[in-house]
C-alpha cells in the first residue's frame, strides 16, 4: 500500500508578472525568447519580440522560503530549463535540514518532463556549451559536510522522476560546512571539445582578519580523464563572491560585502587581472556570448541605482553605457547579439529593455512588473488595514531621505535618452541671489505663470543661498559646508511637502556637482549628517533636481493657447546657459525636434512654441562671460567676453529684437554689459530676458508690475514698440503705484494688481 502523502494547499494571486524581486534572467540561444525567476517562487517565460509573458513553469511551494527558486539553467539547444528549488521537510527552515528539488521543464510545453529530490543544498549549475554535461555545486546531507563541485551526464538528468542519478565526477571544493559556491563552464570555440573547462567560486572558513574568505578553482574534464583540478587561488582582499560569470578569456566575480564598489577579474590560470570600481554596489555580471562586453546588475543603493555594460579587451574594462531606469536594487541581467541589454528589478519588479549605443542607455520596451516592496502592515482601530511602502531609504549610519515626485509632472528626455520627471505643481521655488537683486522680474513671472493656472506652488521665506558664488570664486573651499547648506533648502521643502524647483543655473549645476558627491562618498554624508543633526534637520535628496526652465519647457504649449500677443514678427537669440547643460551634460533636456536633438531643448522650445523665431550664430556654445568665477573676480574679462564674443556676433550675424536664456547670472551678464560697452561705442543694444519673461508677456502679464522691465539696463523699448504694445500707458499706471507707496496709500504692488492679464 502506497504511503500517504499529506496535501495542503496555498492560494497565490496570479497577476501576469512577477509580484517580488527578479533573480535571474536568461535567453534562449535564438534570442525569441527570455525566461526570468523571481523571489515569487515563479519561472515566467516572455516572447521577446512582443514583450508578452508566454508560460510559467510552476512546481511546488508552500509558507515562507519553501519553494523559493535558487538557480535556473537552460540547455544549450534552447529545449530544456532546469531549475533548483529549496525545499524545507516540515518546513523547518533550517540551512542544515534543506533539500532541493531538481525541476526539468520543456521550454515549448511548459511540462514537468523529470525531476528527483537531492538530499542536501544545490546552489547552482550551467549546461556545458555542446548541452553534454550539467555541472552543478551543492552540500549533500551529512555528518560531516562538504561542498562539491558534481558533473553529470545531461542526458540522465533530463529524464525520469524520482531517481537520483549518479554524477559522472565529483570534487570536494571546501570542508566542514555549508557555504555559498557557483559553477561555469567555460565556453569553447570547439563546443564539442572532449576536454572541457570548469571554474567554481566558493567561500572558505578563514582563520585571520576575516572569518570568510573566497576561493576560485579550475577544472579540466573529459570522459577519459574524469574531473581534474588545474589551478587554485585564494580571492584577493578578502573578498567572498556573491555572484560569478565566466567568458573564454576571464572569471569575473562580484563581492558579497555592500561596501565592495567594485568587481574582481581574474584569467583562467588563476591571475588576478583587475578590480573595477563603481559608484555603487555591483551584482551579477554577465558576459556576452563573444566575451566582448559585460553587463553589470546593482545591489540596493539610497540614493544612485544604475547599471553599466563595459566593453572588455586586454584585461580592460571601459564603460560603454549606463542606465539609470530602475530605481532599486537589479540582480538580474543578459546582452543580446545586437547590442541591447535586459535588466530586471526595482522597486515595481520590471523588466527593461534598453539601447546601449550612447553613454547613458536608453530604454526602449518595459514589461511592468506587479507591486512594490511594503516594509509595514497595519490595522487601526477602525479595523483598516495600512500599508507602509518605501519613502525613505537607510544607510547602515542614519537616514537618507529621498523626496519623492508629485504625482502632477511630465516626462520628458535627457540628452542620452532617460526619462526625467518635471513636476507640474506642488513645488517651492528656490530663488536666486541674482533674480532678486538684479531681475526680480525673473522670479515675479514665474509666479505669475503658475498663478494663471492656479497651479499650487510655495514661495519659501526661509531659504537660503545656495553659496555658489563663494564657491566658485574659490572662497570657500569646505565640501561638507557646502553640502549642509544645499541639503538643508532640501529638508527645508521636504518639510512643507513640496517639491524643490531650482530657479538659478548656478544653484542648479552646484547642487548637481554636491549631489553627486554625496552619493559617491560615505565620508562626506556623515559628516553633513552631524551638522544637520544639529539644525534637525534630516538628510533629504529629492528624486530630480529640477531647474525651472524645464518646468518652463514642458508647460510651453499651455503657454501657447492662453498667448494673447502676437510674436511671429520677433526674431531672437538662445543662450543655453552653462551651469545647466554643461556641468551635467547628460541631464539637460534634449529634443529630437529641436536642432535635430543637437543642442538642449529648453528656451527655443518655449520660443517656438509662442511663434517667435530663433536665429542661430556662430557662438551660441560660448560661455555668457560670466563664467565660474569670472564675474567675481575678473569683471573686466567678464564685460569684454560678454560684448566681444555674445552680443555683437548676435548682432552682426542676425540682428535679433531680443536675446532669451534661462540663468540669472546670464540674463544679469548679457544685459548689463551692454551698459559699459556702449560707452565705448561697441556694437551693442539687445534686450535680454528669461524665457519666463518673454512668456508671461506672451500671456499679457504687466510689462512693470509683473515682467519689471524697468530693472534692465539695456533699452527694451523698441522690442515692446514691434510687439504693438503701448509701454507708456502701462509705465504711466507703474508710476501711480509708486506714487501710492510713497503717500503711505498702499504697501506694496500685491498680486491682486499684477494677477489679471493686460490687454495690449
């Protein structure tokens, strides 16, 4: 009589995607289709093409990690899948009491086609390149444990149910435990060679510095010789490999520790050849088919989340492309024969697939997964039921607080193809030193546009210099000042719930360089953390550092329909200024519809939009004369540069009616050097305004009350004559304004003078 077998049963919500973390990611040699695991306990199979889910391979599971898939492999010819599940005996949950179940899928059928249960811990396996052999790492069940290293004959793994087959050779790797190992073949131009290669990464007990160490080892096997050792070293620095790939030239390993920036590269006689860095934790690398390049996965980071393709000749690894579409942790990864790279993970557990023609990747399909990570379950006394999802991210010493996108905002593309969010409304407007002092006009139209769409915005009393200026007149030169100062405008709007819009270019391309700095080094977030602890104040990145011309950008052709004056006879000039898209190149917005995606997209966007033309000439790349320090501390270089090499090549070229750029210090340096050339009979008198400006006065704003021409230096009479529109009148109700302040009549020009649109 048969033996009972108790049943249960457990009910899993099947959404068309994985529901938790992708582990793996493999393509079948045709490259049609991609088979992917996940921390769902599911094997889900994708048509490539379509990026539609075709099957999923399904065995056993049950409560916690019983189940759980461990590694997959698939058969050279593309038919098979073998996968390895940790099962627990009565779900114990015990290292030493798990066993693994050996799954034998058919890619066509999706059926079960064999399978046996080993006794004991199965870490990984890999198909040998002519599909012969399955070599595969695990820790059988004893009383004394080892690792082994086991080769079987593929053919009696790939049939029958129940029976474990017997390996064709074995090699204890490591003694007395049980202890993470992975296993590749080494791929072979002869993939029918009779003598094939095996290299295994495992742990090892270390009785020194560290209590665990790593060791690489080499095998030759043939039917003649069985399974030989070849050459064995010892990890450098320490390092235990967390996951392991292998070309026909190199290992490459990546370490278990979070603190390893880097990946480890050795040769197949067991030199070390190289550890690369990286700005952030790596995770599986994966070699492509021809060992020319390697893609690397990325372990959860607070703030940065990216993976590279590196192309790889002579021991080399140089960055060919980066992306930063995920945003969390990515351990699974695969390069097509084309180019294009597959990751899979983040936060939402999604599959992208991305160019890697440019330097920073470019999406180009995503398969969405299901879900995000919940870190809290809560039920009040209402019997409601509260999930907590991820706001906040923690390094191992305190907070770090990402600030979070408005659900209002817009998608838009970077200059190598990432998608950036510009949010809509919901933002505090971190002013600049230059608006306020030289252009307040600047900052009043900015205003005065969200006000005509009664979009929800802070204008903040407690922010402060972003202390750009000292710092690029080398007058201070103190990183972690420098970083408080920025991190503390951050809490300060994190605090009020809205989001941080960024109105000065030099704001804008010094907090990009802090930024960028604190995410790189450990050293720097503790101690801005010690000076905010101080203030109170919790360390806050928002997820976008966003200048306002690209809110500016994206709102243009709203602008456009509430346009009330006609600027198709006007004929302008763009200064893209250089703290915006030069110091971060690669985050400025592009457009393939603006000079051919050639140059940043923001101003001449906003210009056309509104029916003006935009002229080019010959220095449009040229700094404004402002420069990094140049202003501050050489002022006469400053007015030469302005007039010399901006405005009277704009004048001698194309003669526009008006010059446009997006910067404070831009806007400042254009217009008011005008004042000094002109004495000395240069070729000059172009009125320069904000791309704000000009568009509030498309809109109708006031020209004094509310653009405040009146703060320009040079003369914008005549650019107000050819738009028809009658300045005098509206000087003349400016006057009275300041004639009522004077008199005591009123305190101040209010926005319910300056909200209502003028009809000029």
């Amino acid at each position: 009589m048969s033996k009972a077998v108790k049943y249960e049963a457990f009910l899993k919500l099947e959404t068309g995607a994985h529901t938790a973390r992708v582990r793996q990611l493999l393509v079948t040699p045709d490259e049609r289709t991609m088979i992917t695991a996940g921390e769902d306990k599911t094997i889900r199979v994708w048509d490539i093409e379509t990026k539609r889910q075709t099957g999923m391979l399904l065995g056993e599971i049950g409560p916690g990690s019983h189940g759980s898939i461990q590694a997959i492999a698939i058969s050279p010819d593309g038919k098979y899948i073998v996968a390895f599940a940790w099962m627990y005996p009565e779900y114990s949950f015990e290292a030493e009491d798990r066993e693994t179940d050996v799954r034998v899928f058919e890619l066509a059928t999706g059926n079960l086609q064999a399978g046996f249960r080993f006794p004991g811990t199965l870490q990984d396996l890999d198909f040998s390149p002519d599909g012969r052999q399955l070599a595969v790492v695990g820790n059988p069940k004893a009383d004394e444990r080892h690792g082994y290293v086991y080769v079987y004959d593929a053919k009696q793994i790939l049939k029958g149910f129940g029976k474990i087959p017997k390996p064709l050779a074995k090699d204890i790797v490591y003694q007395n435990a049980l202890l993470p190992s992975y296993v590749r073949f080494v791929p072979d131009e002869q993939k029918r060679a009779a003598e094939k290669r095996i290299a295994v990464s495992t742990w090892l007990h270390y009785m020194g510095p560290a209590e665990y160490t790593g060791k690489l080892v080499w095998y030759s096997f043939s039917k003649t010789n069985g399974l030989k050792k070849t050459v064995e070293c010892d990890t450098v620095d320490y390092i235990t490999p967390d996951s392991f790939t292998a070309s026909q030239e190199y290992v490459v390993l990546t370490a278990h520790h979070g603190d390893q920036k880097k990946f480890f590269c050795y040769d197949h006689s067991g030199n070390f050849v190289a550890d690369v860095s990286s700005e952030t934790s790596p995770a599986q690398p994966i070699f492509s088919k021809d060992g020319k390049h390697l893609i690397v996965g990325q372990r959860g980071d607070n703030v940065l989340t990216q993976v590279k393709v590196y192309s790889v000749a002579f021991g080399q690894f140089q960055v060919k492309s980066t992306y930063y579409g995920h945003d969390a942790a990515v351990d699974a990864v695969a390069l097509l024969n084309d180019g294009s790279a597959i990751s899979a993970g983040g936060d939402q557990n999604a599959i992208h697939f991305w160019s890697t023609e440019h330097l920073e990747g470019e999406m180009t399909a995503e398969i969405n997964g299901v879900g995000r990570i919940i870190h809290a379950v809560g039920i009040n006394e209402q019997e409601q039921i509260g999930i907590g999802n991820r706001d906040d991210l923690r390094d191992e010493k305190g907070e770090i607080v990402l600030h979070k996108m408005p659900e209002n905002h817009v998608e838009v593309k970077t200059k190598f193809g990432r998608t950036k969010r510009i949010p809509i409304e919901h933002t505090w407007h971190h002013k600049s030193c230059g608006q306020c002092g030289h252009i307040p006009g600047y900052t009043s139209s900015i205003f005065w546009l969200h006000r005509q769409f009664n979009l929800d915005y802070l204008d903040p009393t407690d922010q402060t210099s972003c202390t750009g200026w000292n710092y690029y007149a080398s007058a201070t030169s103190n990183a972690a000042a420098q970083a408080a100062v920025m991190v503390r405008n951050f809490a300060a709007a994190y605090e009020t719930g809205y989001f941080p819009v960024i109105h000065c270019g030099t704001s804008y391309g010094h907090y990009k360089e802090i930024r960028e700095q604190l995410v790189h080094h450990k050293e720097l977030r503790d101690e801005v953390r010690r000076i905010l602890d101080k203030m109170g104040k919790p360390l806050v990145l928002p997820e976008e550092l966003v200048h306002y011309s690209e809110w500016v950008h994206v709102m243009r052709h709203k602008f456009a329909e509430k346009q009330t004056v006609d600027m198709s006879m006007i004929r302008a000039t763009v200064h893209p200024a250089c703290h915006y898209y030069k110091i971060v190149a690669e985050d400025a917005i592009y457009d393939p519809d603006i000079y051919g995606g050639q140059r940043t997209a923001t101003v001449t966007g906003t210009l056309e939009a509104l029916g003006i033309e935009v002229a080019d000439y010959s220095t449009w790349f040229d700094c404004c004369g402002f420069g990094f320090r140049h202003v501050l501390v050489q002022r006469d270089f400053t007015r030469s540069f302005s007039t010399l090499r901006k405005i009277e090549v704009m004048k001698n070229e194309v003669n526009p009616d008006v010059t446009v750029t997006h910067d404070t210090g831009c806007v400042t340096t254009l217009d008011k050097s005008q004042f000094s050339a002109k004495a000395h009979d240069r070729n000059v008198g172009i009125p320069v305004l904000s791309d704000a400006q000009v568009a509030a006065l498309a809109m109708g704003a006031h020209p004094f009350r509310v653009v405040q021409f009146h703060w320009h230096s040079t003369d914008w009479r005549p650019f107000l004559d050819k738009l028809g529109i009658n300045w005098q009148k509206y000087w003349d109700e400016f006057q009275g304004d300041l004639e009522m302040i004077r008199s005591g009549q009123k305190s101040g020009i209010t926005w319910e003078d300056a909200d209502k649109p003028v009809v000029y």
